[in-house]
C-alpha cells in the first residue's frame, strides 16, 4: 500500500509539497514505482539540506524546473531554500494508461 500523494515532511524538515494535477498522476502509476519516487524525491530533499547556506545554488532562482527521470516518467520539480521545500509541479507519463508503462523495458 502507498501513501497518498499529499504534503509531507521530510527527516530533514524539507516539506515536499505536490500539486494536485502532480498527484492524480502519481497516485495513478503502479505502488513500487510511486514508492521509489517517494524515496527519490525524499533523497533530494535531504541532500538539498546537507548543502552550506553559503554555497551557491544554482536550483533556487525558480527560472526552471529541475527534472527527476524514472525510466519513461519525468517528475518536475522546483527546490526553494528560503522555505524548505521541494515541490513536484509536474508529472509527465508517456501513455494514457500507467499499466502501459510496467510493459516498458
């Protein structure tokens, strides 16, 4: 069983926020591809916190959307320092239909 594709808070208090048309998409993949996502997602989180606040960032000027790739799924998100937060703005799915892309090799 998944976790529905809501807010949530990190270990490292990042807050993952997800647009709600990011959700209706996720929640639609199958559960280990949207628990390996999870984990990934998290793993940015966390790694964004672990970088010095006097180190330059390059993701944090909000002009593009960083991309997460998981085989044909793409995950766009956007990391803001300032709030802690990472957000999925975008889910790009190649198909129609999420059980299309268990097929995929």
């Amino acid at each position: 069983m998944t976790l529905p594709w809501t807010d949530w808070l990190t270990g490292s208090f990042f807050r993952i926020r997800v647009s709600s048309a990011a959700a209706e998409k996720l929640g639609r993949l199958q559960p280990e591809t949207q628990l390996q996502l999870r984990q990934m997602l998290q793993d940015i989180a966390e790694l964004a916190d672990l970088v010095p606040t006097s180190t330059p960032r390059t993701w944090s000027d909000g002009s593009q959307l960083l991309s997460l790739q998981l085989g044909r799924i793409s995950v766009r998100y956007s990391v803001d320092d300032d709030s802690r937060t990472l957000t999925i703005e975008h889910v790009v799915v190649p198909s129609d239909s999420a059980d299309d892309l268990e097929k995929v090799g």
